[in-house]
C-alpha cells in the first residue's frame, strides 16, 4: 500500500472507574493512536503503553519517540508499505514491542481496508463472537469487591479475574468462592510474589481457579516451572511471553500450561497468531489479554480472540466496563459475548467527534519526509 502521511495522536480518556493493581493505579488512560493515512485507504493503530513504565518497560510518551524518530523513518526506507514487512523492517530497534505494534496494526489495517478483508478473516477466525470475561482490580475492602464482582456477574460476563497482591489474596478469592460458588474465577499478580511463596500460593489450591497469572517476575521461567510443581492451580504468563520463540521456552520448560495473548506485548498482531499457533501446536489452551483499550484496539482483540486455540475466556469486556462513551461505536455483551467485527480491516472507526473531543495533540509527518519515503 501507500501512504501520504503518519498521524501520532494523543488521546486522554477518564476510566469509568480507577483501576488497581499491583504495579500501580490507572484513572485516565493517555492513549497514543496511530493514523496511517492513504490514497486508498485510512488504517488506526492503539498503542497499548501505560503512562508510566510500571507493567513492562514501555510507556506512552516513550512509545511517541520511539516511533517518531526510530521506527518510522526506518519503516520509510525499508521501502514497500505492507503489514507483514513492517516486524522485520523494525526488528534493529531493540524491544518496544508495543509501539511496534501499534504501527504494524496501522498498516494492517490500512492494507486489509483497501482489499475490503476482515482482520478476523485474515488472521484465521473460525467464530463470530466470543467469550466476554472481566477483570477487577483491587478494591478497598471485601464488601466492596463483592459489590463489584456482583454487578459484572449481572451483566453476564463470563469469567471473572481478580488482581491479586500479597495481602489481597487468599481472602478475596475466598469471599468470591462463599458468595458466587463455581463461576469461572481466575487470579492475576502481575509478578508480585518471589518462589519463596510458593507454599502461601499453594493456599489457593481448594478453589478450583482456572489459572494464577504472571505471579513471579517476567525473566524467571525457571522460578514458573518449580511453582509450577509445587502448586496445583495451572500456571500461566502473561509478562513473560514476549514471543513466539518465549512461548515455546517456556512451554518446554514447564513454566505454563496456559498461554495469555496480547498482540501489543509481543510486537503485533502477526506475532500475536504466531504464539497462538505454537500454543496450538504443543496443546496448550490461550486466551487473549487486555490493555484497557478503546474501541479501536478492542476490535482487532476480538477478532484474535475468535482463532481456534484461544479456548479460554479472555480480559475483552464490553466498552461499559472502560469507558461512558468509547472512541468508537461500543461493543456490547449480548448473553455474555462481545461480536466479531464483520467489515474491512479492524472493521470500526473512529466516531470523529468523540475523537475530536478526547484529543490532546495531533503530530502529522509526512511520509514524504522520511528518508526513503
Ligand atoms: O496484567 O492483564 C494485565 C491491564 C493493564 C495492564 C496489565 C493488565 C491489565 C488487565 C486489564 O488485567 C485487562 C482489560 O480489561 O483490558
Ligand atoms: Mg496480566
């Protein structure tokens, strides 16, 4: 494809309500999007980097001069404009897997919109919706998780996850267990705990959880594979899977049974097929992951989330549970599913003055202007 320009957006949207975990508290998301913008077609990519460095290294105003004076213009001079191009015209530049990202979803969007393609269909979707599960971040007491975890379970979201820390652990997953029975219950520690917890962990055992998720640090595999022995919950990693080639590892190393799918960690979309098919391959079930995203990157999750291997509910929840109004026109739970994007490319637009009124800069480089470009 062709482009004529690069939009870099800023975008700053208040959450419906502040959301906790053990790395930090998120109350307005600044977002940065992506605008790739063509003679024939238009592409948005969401850049999924928190405002500050706290769940991986990257962080939005990062991402912004990342792709700025690193990615693009090395992207212009590679030439040809086509998504699968763009992983390997990035790969000199170290890490940033989430502005890589956000830029390839902006090509592939663009490109999949002018051949009038679904990205579902692209990326090889065999269902049109999929499993809406929620997570809940930490509360201020019990009562009040209760509260909340009651109110998703009304609206019929499928599978609960609750952000767990030490402290707030054992007790909140066994107030959830006495008050809402068998529901689909999972934890998150986003790295909180050293293996010298492993037998507290274990205390989680009696409740029958789906997964504990990322509970050691994003470099000890090894640490995942002994917790993994030592705990009957089934383990699963979320930081640590930066790859293709990581899932792999730590597949064969016995660190996970259970693999969490989230495009923007691993460097896009592409990559983000490519862990799901070597999840497939070794019989180990997925399940897509969330950034708090808006509309825009809610639909090309949705759409992963419909390939065959993610067998497990995933962190994409209707817009209500982000946002009092979305970017984009809102994906509702109809019985507990949100519904796969049926047109072109992602498949949903901007609504313009939503976008308009959540804007906070816009920074228009021409292609022109890149070298090569
Ligand atoms: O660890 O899965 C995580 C949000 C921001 C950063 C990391 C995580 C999360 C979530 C929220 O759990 C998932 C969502 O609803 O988007
Ligand atoms: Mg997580």
């Amino acid at each position: 494809m062709k482009a004529d320009a690069v939009e870099l957006r800023r975008i700053r949207m208040p959450l419906v309500a502040p959301f906790r975990t053990s790395f930090g508290t998120e109350a307005v998301r600044d977002i940065l999007l992506v605008g790739v913008k063509g003679p024939d077609s238009d592409g948005w990519g969401e850049c999924v980097a928190m405002g500050e460095p706290l769940y991986s290294p990257e962080y939005v105003d990062g991402a912004h001069a990342v792709i700025r004076d690193h990615l693009l213009p090395r992207l212009a001079a590679a030439g040809d404009l086509a998504a699968h191009h763009v992983a390997p015209a990035l790969a000199p530049v170290k890490g940033h897997p989430m502005a890589k990202a956000a830029v390839e979803m902006a090509v592939l969007d663009a490109e999949l919109a002018a051949a009038g393609r679904p990205l579902a269909a692209f990326l090889g979707a065999t269902r049109d919706r999929v499993p809406s599960g929620v997570s809940v971040g930490i509360p201020g007491s019990i009562p009040e998780l209760l509260d909340i975890v009651a109110g998703y379970l009304d609206q019929g979201y499928r599978r609960v996850k609750l952000k767990i820390e030490p402290g707030w652990d054992i007790e909140p997953v066994r107030a959830v267990r006495e008050r809402f029975g068998d529901v689909p219950l999972q934890v998150d520690a986003n790295t909180a705990y050293t293996l010298g917890d492993a037998a507290h962990l274990a205390g989680l055992d009696p409740f029958e959880l789906l997964l504990i998720e990322q509970p050691l640090p994003e470099d000890d595999i090894a640490g995942h594979a002994e917790l993994a022995r030592r705990i009957r919950t089934p383990v699963c990693l979320d930081e640590s899977i930066t790859s293709a080639r990581a899932a792999a590892d730590a597949i064969a190393r016995g660190a996970c049974s259970i693999v969490n799918i989230k495009a923007g960690r691993v460097g896009g979309y592409l990559e983000a097929r490519r862990v799901h098919d070597v999840c497939a391959a070794r019989g180990v079930p997925v399940w897509c992951g969330g950034m708090l995203e808006t509309g825009l990157g809610r639909a090309a999750n949705v759409a992963l989330a419909a390939l065959p291997d993610f067998l497990l509910v995933g962190d994409v929840s209707a817009s209500s549970r982000y946002w009092e109004r979305d970017l984009t026109p809102p994906f509702v739970l109809e019985d507990g599913y949100l519904r796969v994007p049926g047109g072109p490319g992602i498949g949903v637009r901007p609504d313009p003055e939503v976008l308009a009124s959540v804007t906070t800069s816009v920074e228009t480089i021409p292609w022109g202007s890149l070298a090569g470009g």
